[in-house]
C-alpha cells in the first residue's frame, strides 16, 4: 500500500471516482481501484506499432486498446483474476507495443495480488527494473524479457520467493554476482531461469551450483560467463533444457559418466568443453537437441546412435577426427547434421540414406573422401547439402536428381571428376550450384538452363570443354557465374544479352576463390 496511498490522490480526483463509482456496477468481478490503476499505467506509455516485434507475436494489436473504463477489467486482453476475490493475477502485455520509459512509482505495483506478469517484447527505452518489483511477493511467473530494460538488475528481484519461471532476458541488462548469489540462494521453487543475454560477466559460475534441484530450464545464452561452470549441473534431477552456447571465455567439463539429467536440450556452442566426448553421451535417451561447438578432440562416440529421439545434431568447429560412426544412420528422426568444419576422415556410408527426415547435410571443410554414395537419393527432404572442400573422388551419382528440394548444393574443392550429370537440371529448386574447383569433364548440360531459380553457378577451375550453352540465357536470376579455368570454345552465345555483363565481366576476369 505505501506507494499507493501516495500515488492515490492525484490519480483519483473526485471526478474519476464518481465516473468510476457509476461505471463499475457491482457486477463487476474487478475492483474499481485496480481497474484506476491499470488505466493509469496504461496512460504511461503510448502505443508504438513501429517498435521491433517478432513473428511470434502475431496479431499487430496492442492489448490495451481494450482497456476502457465501463467494462470489468477482468475481461479485458491480458488481464486474469480470480473468480472468487475478483484481484488481477496475471497480466500478460506481451507484444503490446507499449513505448516510454518504465516509472518506478508506476500504479503497477499496486496489484499485489499479481501471481503472473509478462511484459515481453515492448520497448522501455532502457529503463532501469524498478526494485519496486519487490512488492509484487505473490508472483510466481515474470517475464521482462526483449523489451528494452537496461541498467544492473536490482538487488531486490532475490525477494520474489515463490517465482518459478523468471526470463530477464535482455541485452542492456548487467547482473552482478551478489544479486545474483542471493536469487539463486532465494528462489527455492524455481523451474525456469532464462537470463539470455544479460551481462554476468561478474557472476562467478560456482553460484549456479546452488540452484534449486526443480529446476527444469536453464538459459544463459551469451550471457559473457567466464570460468569454469560447475559440471554438477548434468546430474539435476530435472533439468531438461541447458543453453550455455556463447560464452566463449567459459568452459565446462563434460562428465565422463552418469549423466543423470533427463535433458532433452542441450546446446554448448562456442565456449569450451574441455574433454572428449565419452561413450556416456549415448545415456542421454532423452535428447532431442544436441550441440556442441567446444574444440572437441577425438572420436564420436559410436553410443551416440542410442540418441533415438535426436532431431538436431551439431558437431561443428570442433577437431573430431576419425570416421563418422555407422551407428549415425540409426538417427532416424534427424532432421538437421552438422558436422562441418573437422577432420572427419573416410567415406560417407552408404547407410546414410536412413535418414530420412534429414532437411540440412552440412559435411563441409573436413577430410572426407572416396565416393559420394548414390543411396544420397533417398534422402528427399534434403533442402541443404555441403559437400565442399573434402577428398570426395568420381562422379556425381545422376541419382542426385531426386533431391527435388534441394535449394544449396556445395561439392566445391573436392576432386570430382567425370561429366556434370544432366539430372541435374531436376534440381529446379537449386539457387546455389557450386561445383568449382574438382575435376569435372565434358561440356556443360544444356539442361542446366531449367534450374530457373539459380543465382549463383560455380564451375571455374574444372576441365569443362565444349561451347557455352546458349541455355544460361534462361537463367534470368544469376548474379554470380564463374565459368573461368575451363577449356571451352566457340563464341560466348549471343542470346546471353546485355544482361549478363556482370556476370560474365567476373567470368573474364576470374574471381578470388
Ligand atoms: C511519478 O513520478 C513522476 C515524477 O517523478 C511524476 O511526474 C508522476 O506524476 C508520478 N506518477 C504518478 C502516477 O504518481
Ligand atoms: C516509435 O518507436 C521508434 C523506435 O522503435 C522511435 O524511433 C519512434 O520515435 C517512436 N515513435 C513515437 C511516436 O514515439
Ligand atoms: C474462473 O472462471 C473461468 C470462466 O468461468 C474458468 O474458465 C476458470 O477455470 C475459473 N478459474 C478458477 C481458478 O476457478
Ligand atoms: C501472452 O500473450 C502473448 C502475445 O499475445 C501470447 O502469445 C501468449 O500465449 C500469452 N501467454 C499466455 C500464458 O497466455
Ligand atoms: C530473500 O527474500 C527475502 C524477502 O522475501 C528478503 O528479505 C531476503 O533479504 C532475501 N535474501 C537474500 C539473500 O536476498
Ligand atoms: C521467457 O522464459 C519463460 C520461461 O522459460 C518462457 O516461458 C517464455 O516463453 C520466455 N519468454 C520469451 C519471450 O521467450
Ligand atoms: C558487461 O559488463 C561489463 C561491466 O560490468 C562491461 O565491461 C562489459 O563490456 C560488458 N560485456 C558485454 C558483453 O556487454
Ligand atoms: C574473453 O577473455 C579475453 C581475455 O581475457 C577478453 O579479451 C575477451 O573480451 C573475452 N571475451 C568475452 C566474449 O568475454
Ligand atoms: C543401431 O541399430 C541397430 C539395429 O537397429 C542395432 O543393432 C544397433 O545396436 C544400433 N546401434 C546403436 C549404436 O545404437
Ligand atoms: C533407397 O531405399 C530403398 C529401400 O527403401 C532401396 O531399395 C534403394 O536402393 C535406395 N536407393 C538408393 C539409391 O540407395
Ligand atoms: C529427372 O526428371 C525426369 C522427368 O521429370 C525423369 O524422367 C528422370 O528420371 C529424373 N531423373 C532423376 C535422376 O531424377
Ligand atoms: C529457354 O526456355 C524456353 C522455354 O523452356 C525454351 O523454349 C528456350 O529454348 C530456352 N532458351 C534457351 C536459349 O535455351
């Protein structure tokens, strides 16, 4: 009450009380002095429908346009409350496309009944969170996130005891290390902690050893952490997601065994891992998301084939080496591999073609080689396929033609050889076609004229020979074409018109690779 009585006689001149007195009837659920106070939260911020809002949103509308006076404000959008007390309990305004700075003496906080408050992805230019948040003792869910707070987060956000799901995601946001200390040893019941990209940078990550074993979802996505995170964390009992990718100057020790946590998500990109990957990894049976970008040395363990719920699997800039384990192909409900940038050495196993939900095949800038296996074809969802700068030897399989939704094909930088198969000119989704740099022979399919959707086609640095076909014309989207260090002949075709002289001035003149 302490900031209300203060707040109360300005904002309530007689006038607005009668108003009010009239216009809530008691059938109203809501109370008249919380409806006053959302009314006159609302007339803080204007409504910005410029103001940068994500897809997931939706409808381009702000909530409280409904908020008017005459109407219970238990029905109004984004407002609950309980059917017995008639208290607003929750609020959500996410997605409000409310502008202006966030007052501390705000009549917001004179709901202290709320339980739930969502204030995502508005734009409080930078205001500060006011510690006033304390009053709010009943509220289990809080979500500022996206919406433009700025400043340390303060001290008294450790005195919301009963909150199981906080998101302060923001970028402008600093935490330090004794607030963050006394939340961790305060939020006993929490579930949810999401503090993507706040600024920990003074955290020290032994705190997080700490947190409640309830805890389910833990987001700290370039949040500048620094040090070693305490690899206890894999033995919560509950924790299901774990984001800690981006937090390049931290490592985490991956358990050599007894994984204990039934994660589903677990991403450790660009940060560091410190060990191997052990044969342990495959007692995760529930991981849908695996990543891991944390200079890696070794082998993939064959148990990963036991991660029979994985849908994304990224291994990327890591130095595994070796071969890519056969008991991948067991991976049946994989839609996107990334195992590019390492040393994978040997070939693609023909078993590969089991995946066959796979969307993206990045296998690009490794050490594989021998064929590319023409079982490739059965994977007909792909839409991705990296290929380039391996050893990859003799043709294209012509059954490349089915990969009808193919839009990339990179095979650059290998040492293929033999004709361009003219099933290429299946691949009518195809915007990217880099086969540069290999071996390739033969001239140039005149079919290729029907990949209508290329932008880019790559074929420097082959031993293509033969005429240009005047087919190219019908590619009316290119801006890139590298045809140079080949051995063709004849004249340039005349139906490559004007046009083309860009393209083809990159041609002439070749183009660093
Ligand atoms: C909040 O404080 C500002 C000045 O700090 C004042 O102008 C404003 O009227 C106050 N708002 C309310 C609702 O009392
Ligand atoms: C709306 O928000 C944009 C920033 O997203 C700002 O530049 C603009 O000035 C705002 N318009 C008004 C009327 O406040
Ligand atoms: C309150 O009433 C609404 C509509 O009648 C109902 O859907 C909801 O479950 C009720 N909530 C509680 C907590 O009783
Ligand atoms: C809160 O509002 C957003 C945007 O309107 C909506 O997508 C979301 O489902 C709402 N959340 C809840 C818990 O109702
Ligand atoms: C925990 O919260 C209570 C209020 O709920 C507060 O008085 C206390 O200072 C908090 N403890 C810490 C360590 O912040
Ligand atoms: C913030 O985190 C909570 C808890 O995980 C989640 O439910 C919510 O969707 C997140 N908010 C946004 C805008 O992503
Ligand atoms: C984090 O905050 C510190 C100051 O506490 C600042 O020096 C540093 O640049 C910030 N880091 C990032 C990534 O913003
Ligand atoms: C990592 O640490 C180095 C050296 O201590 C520092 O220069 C760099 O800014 C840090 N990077 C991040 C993302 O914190
Ligand atoms: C892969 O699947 C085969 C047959 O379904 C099974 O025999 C093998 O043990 C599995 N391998 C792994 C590593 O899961
Ligand atoms: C695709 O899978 C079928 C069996 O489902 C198999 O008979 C065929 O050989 C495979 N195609 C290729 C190109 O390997
Ligand atoms: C390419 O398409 C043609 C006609 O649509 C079809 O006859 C041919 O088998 C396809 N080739 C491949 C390799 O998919
Ligand atoms: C371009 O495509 C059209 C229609 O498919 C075709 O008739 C024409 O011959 C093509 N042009 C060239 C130069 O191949």
């Amino acid at each position: 009450m302490r900031i209300f009585t203060k707040l109360s006689a300005p904002l309530c001149p007689l006038f607005v009380f009668l108003c009010l007195k009239t216009a809530f009837s008691t059938t109203h659920l809501c109370s008249y002095e919380e409806a006053l106070a959302l009314l006159q939260f609302k007339t803080s911020f204007s409504i910005n429908y410029t103001i940068p809002y994500p897809d997931s949103c939706g409808e381009i509308y702000s909530k409280i346009e409904s908020w008017k006076r005459g109407i219970d404000c238990c029905s109004w959008d984004g407002v609950s409350c309980d059917n017995v007390t008639g208290h607003v309990i929750a609020l959500n305004l996410s997605c409000s496309f409310l502008y202006g700075t966030f007052p501390s003496n705000s009549t917001l906080f004179f709901l202290r009944n709320l339980q739930s408050l969502n204030l995502a992805f508005n734009d409080f230019r930078l205001s500060k969170i006011p510690p006033e948040i304390s009053l709010f003792t009943r509220l289990k869910h809080l979500d500022i996130s996206y919406s433009q707070f700025s400043g340390q987060v303060p001290a008294e956000i450790a005195h919301l005891p009963k909150l199981v799901s906080l998101n302060l995601s923001n970028y402008d946001l600093i935490l330090e290390t004794t607030t963050f200390k006394n939340l961790v040893h305060n939020l006993s019941e929490v579930r949810e902690l999401v503090l993507n990209a706040v600024n920990m940078t003074s955290v020290n990550p032994r705190f997080f050893m700490n947190l409640s074993s309830s805890l389910t979802t833990l987001d700290l996505w370039e949040s500048a952490l620094r040090g070693n995170f305490p690899n206890s964390i894999f033995h919560f009992p509950n924790l299901k997601n774990f984001y800690l990718s981006g937090n390049r100057n931290l490592t985490i020790d991956l358990p050599s065994s007894n994984w204990s946590s039934p994660l589903q998500q677990l991403y450790l990109g660009d940060m560091h891992c410190g060990r191997r990957l052990r044969e342990s990894v495959g007692d995760l049976k529930s991981l849908q998301s695996l990543s891991l970008g944390c200079n890696l040395e070794g082998s993939i363990p064959a148990s990963i084939g036991n991660l029979s719920q994985l849908t994304y699997l990224s291994l990327f800039y890591n130095n595994l080496s070796g071969q890519i384990p056969s008991s991948l192909a067991n991976l049946t409900q994989l839609t996107s591999l990334y195992l590019y940038r390492n040393q994978f050495s040997g070939p693609i196993l023909s078993s590969i073609c089991n995946l066959r939900q796979l969307t993206s095949l990045y296998l690009s800038s490794n050490n594989l080689s021998e064929q590319i296996p023409s079982s490739l074809a059965n994977l007909t969802q792909l839409t991705y396929l990296y290929l380039h700068r391996n050893q990859f030897s003799g043709p294209i399989p012509a059954s490349i033609g089915n990969l009808r939704q193919l839009t990339i094909l990179g095979l650059y930088s290998n040492n293929l050889s033999g004709q361009i198969p003219s099933s290429l000119a299946n691949l009518t989704q195809l915007t990217y076609l880099g086969l540069f740099d290999n071996q390739f022979s033969g001239p140039i399919p005149a079919s290729i004229g029907n990949l209508r959707q290329l932008t880019s086609l790559g074929l420097s640095y082959n031993n293509l020979s033969g005429q240009i076909p005047s087919s190219l014309a019908n590619l009316t989207r290119l801006t890139y074409l590298y045809l140079e260090l080949n051995q063709f002949s004849g004249p340039i075709p005349a139906s490559i018109g004007i046009s083309f002289l860009v393209p083809f001035l990159f041609m002439l003149l070749g183009f660093p690779n």
